[in-house]
C-alpha cells in the first residue's frame, strides 16, 4: 500500500478534525426517529430532514447525490469507473427517552473530548466518517479502481424497510461496508424474530393503566402501572426502590431498571420485569391476574427465552437472547412485544411454532411481526482476511476475531456487505463517570470519544483503500 497516500489521507483527516465534529453535531441536531406509517412517507419528516441535510451536505462539497424517494440517500466520489464501493451508515436514530445528565438529546455537546447526543455513535458517526473518507480520497488525488458512494439509510432501527425498497429497485455496490458495529468487524450475524404477545382476557379492573419501553430494540429503564383507588392489591407490600403515587387516574406505581440494547441485555435490567415480577408477590392479586401477570413476568425471567422453548447455543455464533422490551395496555388487555435475536443454525420456524405454543397454553395470542434469518460469511475468504489484516497492522491486536454479532445491521440486509468500526475504542481512553445504563447506544447520554472517533475514520478509509485494491 502506498504509504505516501495514507500519509497525505490521514493528514488530511486531522486536519479537518473539527470540521468533522462540526459537521456530526449539525446531522445529530435534527430528531430523526423513523415512523412507519407517518403521513410524511415513507418513514416520517425527521428522515426526510436529515436525507435533505446530508444531500444539501454532500452537493456543497462538489459530489454527485441522488434520493431514492427518501428510502435511501447516496452521496457519490464519482471517478468514471464501472463498479462502486459503499459506505453504508444509517440517519435514523431510536427515540431519545429521558433522564439525559449531560445534555439535551438532540443539543449535541463536547465536553472534554467527548461528543454527547442522540445518534452521534449510532450511527451518524458513520455518515460523515463516509463522507470525509471520500473528501480525503479526493483531495489526496488517490487513484482507486471504484466509485465511492456513501448511502444513507432511514430505517435501519426499525424495520430496514428501506434496504429491502432498494435492494428491490436499484442496484448495489459490488461491495459495502456497514460501519455500525465494532472493529475489525462482524462476520455474520444472529437472526431475529420480533413478536408480540397479547392476553386474550382482560385484567380486572383492578388495573387502570400499565405501560413500558419505546422501541423493540431497547431494554427499558422505567415501568409504570396504575392501580385504581381502592383496589384490594396490597401495594404496601411492594419492595423499596418503587415510586408510589396517588393521581386523579389511580395509585401510580413506576419501576426502575437500567436500559441497554436488546442485543446485550444482560447488560442492563430490565424494568418491564421489575414491574411484574413485584406485582405477583402482591396480596390482594386475583387470581386471573396473576395468571396473565406472571406469563409476562416469566418470558422475562432470563435474557434467552428459555420459558417459551427458544433458548440455544450453537459453537458459530453462541446464545440467543430474548426480551420482551414494549409494555402496552388497551381494553384491559396487555400486550409485550419482543426482540429476539437466534442462534445462526436455529430456525425461525422452530422458534415461531414453539411461542405459539406456549401462548396458546397460556391464553394468549402472538402476532409475529418480523423474522429475518441469520448469515455467516466466510472469514477466511480474501477480502476479509485482507481487512482484518489492515486491523491487525494498525492496532498490533492479535485477540480479537471477526465473529458473529447480535447488533443487527445493515449488513444483513444488503448483498455483498460487511459490518466494521467507525469508532476505534481503545482501553486505556479514561471514560466519563455516568449513572449506570447511560452512554452507550440506545442509552441516555449517547456519546463518542473524538480521538476514537478520528482514528476509526482513518482506520476504515484504509480498509476502504485495501479492499479498492484486492476487487
């Protein structure tokens, strides 16, 4: 590789290295949490926003753009080449949920060397990594055998809706790079079920109101459930650490937990189990209601799905998690959708027929609302094998493998696409001191580490460099 040309592109990158900054701030200001079926289509006006920003962005610095009818955006390094090479990043972003310390969700602040704000690592980090990636390349005069394109998702938190739109309508690179996972990359990743189960009865009317969570793909850190005046339900009797308040709609009771995303709940805990798991240790609970209470309570018991016959481990990719993540009440009738993520040898119809069963023995009804499958790539093929290569030279790290992740990404969802870094985290980078359930993706106080952060750039756009090479 020509040491020269990464000499010139990294120079470049930290020179521009507040403008970078700059730049994420300004796409990590505008609230793009994607809406499926919002009159605004196709995902709401947060996407059409941020898609309009980022071309406006990208037509300033004097590259080719396109909007693939607000599904997908693409920013194009256009050399004249037949074939292109994608950085594929996602401007959508999980609703911002409360209890932020350091700044307003969507008020981006630096504060000693850290970037805090919804989105700013997951994943418009990755977006205008791509798009300084390509400046360096140009201002550097690099000659690259492929077009670059930065493509810009809208749906990725959801549903991926828009990849499955333009992997239907449009051609795809010849190969992409998804940077929304961790170096030196994933290779391959779990498949997901997202269901919801619904109690065919309704509570008593002992319950007024109970509700948790945002998004399937965030543990909740808050469960609340409102009891009526005078209800039998001795809710003296609840452990500390429950906040109890009498309200014109009934005794309001609110659950703590520590959020996380759905892929590692292990790390967090769960409030929607907080909640139950109290509420049927309570006198005074009918017995109809303890029944409906304590199914919700049990699918929650473990982060595998043991209880609804799902859990497994395989040696490729390791453990299914489960969690049911949406508490919803309508008509007396509760509801809890939930985010799995399986095993890569398990199946979707294996774990479908098994809730199936288990809600219909216990008087409930399931609604699968999506699957897709799992995949694993060969790690041993070239082009991988040559990025873990540019990891390996740039880090000195040995340890760390390419294996399969439970993040779902973009790379799941369009051919010929591989899931990295933008964010180099190193361990001796002295982190700062948040409550617990605070600072990672999907967490209040959202946050990047700007040296990580510039050095990830770098590191990809050599891994870009290489696989332009090896094509």
């Amino acid at each position: 590789m020509n040491e020269k040309l990464i000499e010139k592109l990294n120079s470049y990158i930290d020179a521009n290295r507040d403008n970078i900054v700059n730049d994420l701030i300004a796409v990590s200001s505008i609230e793009s949490v994607s809406l499926e079926g919002d009159p605004v289509k196709p995902f709401g006006p947060g996407c059409r926003k941020v898609i309009d920003h980022m071309l406006a962005k990208g037509e300033a610095e004097g590259f080719k753009t396109h909007n693939y009818e607000y599904y997908v955006g693409e920013i194009k390094y256009d050399l004249g080449r037949e074939k292109n090479i994608g950085m594929l990043g996602h401007t959508d972003v999980v609703p911002a949920g409360e209890d932020w310390t350091v700044t307003k969700p969507y008020e981006p602040k630096v504060v000693n060397g850290f970037l805090f704000g919804r989105g700013v690592g997951d994943n418009k980090s990755a977006v205008i990594g791509g798009l300084y990636i390509m400046k360096a390349m140009r201002e550097a005069k690099a000659d690259l055998k492929h077009n670059l394109i930065l493509m810009l998702g809208t749906n990725e938190e959801v549903g991926m809706g828009d990849m499955e739109y333009f992997t239907e309508h449009y051609e795809s690179p010849e190969f992409t790079f998804v940077p929304d996972a961790g170096f030196p990359g994933v290779g391959g990743e779990f498949g997901r079920v997202r269901y919801a189960v619904t109690s065919n009865k309704p509570l008593s009317d002992d319950f007024v109101w109970m509700n948790s969570g945002t998004a399937f793909n965030i543990v909740p850190n808050k469960a609340v459930c409102i009891l009526k005046m005078g209800t039998a339900i001795d809710y003296s009797k609840l452990p500390e650490g429950f906040d109890v308040v009498e309200t014109e709609k009934g005794i309001e009771i609110t659950a703590h937990g520590v959020t996380t995303h759905a892929a590692g709940p292990e790390r967090g805990l769960n409030a929607i189990y907080v909640l139950t798991d109290a509420l049927i240790k309570l006198p005074g609970l009918k017995e109809e209601d303890r029944k409906i209470i304590e199914f919700l309570n049990n699918i929650n018991a473990d982060y595998y799905g043991s209880f609804l016959g799902i859990d497994c481990i395989d040696e490729i990719s390791g453990q299914t998690v489960s969690s049911g993540t949406v508490l919803r009440f309508e008509d007396g009738k509760v509801s809890l959708l939930n985010d799995c993520r399986r095993a890569v040898t398990d199946s979707n119809d294996r774990l479908v027929a098994n809730i199936t069963a288990k809600c219909k023995e216990n008087d409930f009804s399931v609604e699968i609302v999506e699957r897709s499958n799992g995949y694993a790539l060969d790690v041993n093929g070239p082009v991988i094998q040559a990025i873990k290569k540019v990891y390996v030279d740039e880090t000195g790290d040995t340890e760390k493998q390419i294996l399969i992740g439970k993040g779902g990404t973009y790379a799941g969802a369009l051919p010929r696409a591989f899931a990295t870094g933008i964010v180099l985290r190193k361990e001796e980078t002295v982190r700062p001191e948040l409550p617990g359930g605070h600072g990672s993706a999907h967490q209040p106080d959202e946050y990047i580490c700007i040296d990580e952060y510039i050095e990830g750039i770098k590191l990809l756009m050599k891994m870009v460099l290489t696989v332009d090479e090896i094509l």
